[in-house]
C-alpha cells in the first residue's frame, strides 16, 4: 500500500489512475498527492483560489526535470535518430529517423507487428520497452533521460488505443491533478480557473458538459474515450502529440467526430505523431507528410496521396518495390 503523505491514504481507486497514468505515458507520477480528497465518496468542498492563472498554460511555464523549456517553433520540436527499440530482448524499432516540427501532423502507417505501436510506447517511456541505442530530443532535450512523467511535463503526450476504464476518479479530478503536475510545485492552476478552462475545451471539441463529472472512460463508449483523450490532450496543451490508433473500432460517424476533435486542437507550436493502419483517418485529419512502417524502420515517405496509394494497393507492392521479404518484426502491444 502506499502512502502520499502521513495520514492520508489514497483508495484503490485513485491509486490505480495515478498508476495507470505513470505507466501508460499521461502526465501524473505514481508517489503524486492527489488536490481531492476521496472521503466516504463524498469531495471536500471546493477552496476558492487566491489568484489567477491564464486561460491556456503557456510553453514557457512548463518544466521538465532538466529546468524550464523555451520552445523554438523555427527548430524540429521533435527529433528521432537512429532509435533501436527491443521488447524481452528482440529487437522491434531498427534505425528509425524522424523529424516533426511545430504545426505538422506526421502519420506513420504499416502493416501489423512493424514496430508502430512500439515506437509510441518507447517515446513514452514505457518500461518494457528498452532503448538500445539512438537519441531523441524535444526542443533540444534528450527525453531517453528523462522518467515518463518528466517526459510528460517537457511536453510529450500519449492517446492510447485501448484507454483504460477507471472507476473513482472523475474527468475533472483527473484532469487537474494532470495539469497542476505538469505546470510543477508552485504553480498550480485554482480550482476556478481550471473549471473555466475545462468547460471552454468541452464546449470547442463539442463535449456534453457531464463528461467532468463521470468516471475516467467507465461506461464510455469507444468514441466517447478517444474523445475524452483529445479532451486530456486539449487541457494538458502538449508539444508532441502521439495518437495510437485513435481510429481503431470506430464506425464512420464516430471517426468523424473524433477527427474535428483532432482538427479543432491543432496548432502552429503543436506537432502530431499519428499512428494508422487505416487512410481513412486520413481523410479527416489531412497530414502534412506519410510515411510507412515496416521491420521497425520508416521505408517510404510521401504525402497524402501515398496514404490513398497504400488504400488501393495495400502493402505487398510496396514490399515487392523495395524488395521487403515479408516479416514481422514483433507483436505490437
């Protein structure tokens, strides 16, 4: 069991979404202390703040583990360099090189168990997942030596495939607790100020205002989660954004409402990381450059039309132009 603070014990419920945040790359660290108190299912009343913040969290203020970044949007925001990945051993990501800078959306596609989902995982953190060799930098910082929530405050952010269901903690509480811990000690955002900001997100990604109060994703339906990780997306205001497989079990009008979503938060400071098997997302969400994923490096790179390409033709031609004998490198996970 652990313990926050003397005399205050977090419930299972709180202690299993700091956990699961930590781990799966949002931004709260396991050993941080919750601002709700979870007594008897009952909140604490609300604290009226003593001061005000911004309606957006700047750049500027967020902090990562090495001090404060001062972003340069002329320079890549995102930098991959020959990044070998391996799980239980096997090597899964083998030399890949990527480059994403402020306002680009980057897809990367592939067949399945080419590394896509790999990638993600390793640029998060996750622990399964070792770096072998290469370098990664965000604004200049080397992020492989950085922990995940450090990699979290310096801007990187994860929207999950199967994001997990977490009863006990609400949207909001989530939230906050997000966000205080990016912004660092010291300058946490009031209780005021963060509602405010939070209903002006639900209101421009067209999000019922009830989404504050449920659960984390228990009971949401497939689109209802991914539109609840653009929501954390929107309020936590990050660098990088890798969305894996946002699209995955979607039906077509789902898909829609989440790409406007995706669409609405795009910015000139902001890059996207997005992971597909699929061009259709692709007609939503217009990416500034493809490219396609197989044994664990990027091989090809085009525009949109080479996502349209792969749509007609699959990935056997491609494989027969490059001369790719068909091999997965690894299940993704």
């Amino acid at each position: 069991m652990r313990w926050t603070r003397p005399g205050f014990r977090l419930s299972a419920a709180p202690r299993a979404a700091f956990a699961f945040s930590t781990e799966c790359g949002n931004v709260i660290p396991e050993n941080m202390t919750p601002k709700v108190n979870f007594t008897g299912g009952r909140r604490r009343p609300w604290v009226r703040p003593d001061r005000e913040l911004p309606d957006t969290v700047p750049y500027e203020r967020i902090r990562t583990g090495n001090g404060e970044v001062d972003a340069d949007m002329s320079s890549p925001v995102l930098k991959i360099e020959d990044l070998h990945v391996s799980v239980d051993g096997k090597e899964i990501v083998r030399g890949l090189d990527l480059t994403v800078k402020g306002g680009e959306i980057h897809a990367i596609m592939g067949p399945n168990g080419t590394g896509k989902s790999t990638l993600a995982a390793a640029l998060m953190g996750h622990p399964r997942y070792e770096v072998t060799g290469g370098r990664v930098t965000l604004d200049g910082e080397d992020i492989l030596a950085m922990s995940v929530d450090e990699r979290a405050r310096a801007g990187l952010f994860l929207a999950m495939q199967y994001p997990a269901e977490v009863p006990g903690v609400s949207n909001a509480n989530f939230l906050r607790t997000a966000l205080n811990a990016r912004l660092g000690e010291g300058n946490e955002i009031p209780v005021i100020k963060f509602h405010r900001m939070l209903q002006e997100k639900m209101k421009q990604l067209g999000i019922d205002p009830s989404f504050a109060e449920r659960y984390l994703n228990e009971g949401f339906s497939g689109g209802e989660k991914k539109r609840n990780e653009i929501l954390q997306l929107a309020m936590l205001n990050p660098r990088i954004a890798i969305l894996d497989e946002i699209d995955s079990g979607l039906d077509i009008d789902a898909l829609r409402i989440v790409a406007d979503a995706v669409n609405a938060v795009r910015s000139p400071e902001r890059g996207f990381l997005i992971i597909t098997h699929y061009q259709r997302l692709l007609e939503y969400i217009v990416p500034d450059h493809v490219h396609v994923m197989m044994q664990g490096r990027i091989v090809k790179s085009g525009d949109r039309e080479l996502a349209r390409e792969l749509e007609r033709k699959g990935y056997d031609w491609l494989k027969q132009e490059l001369g790719i004998v068909d091999e997965t490198v690894g299940a993704e996970v």
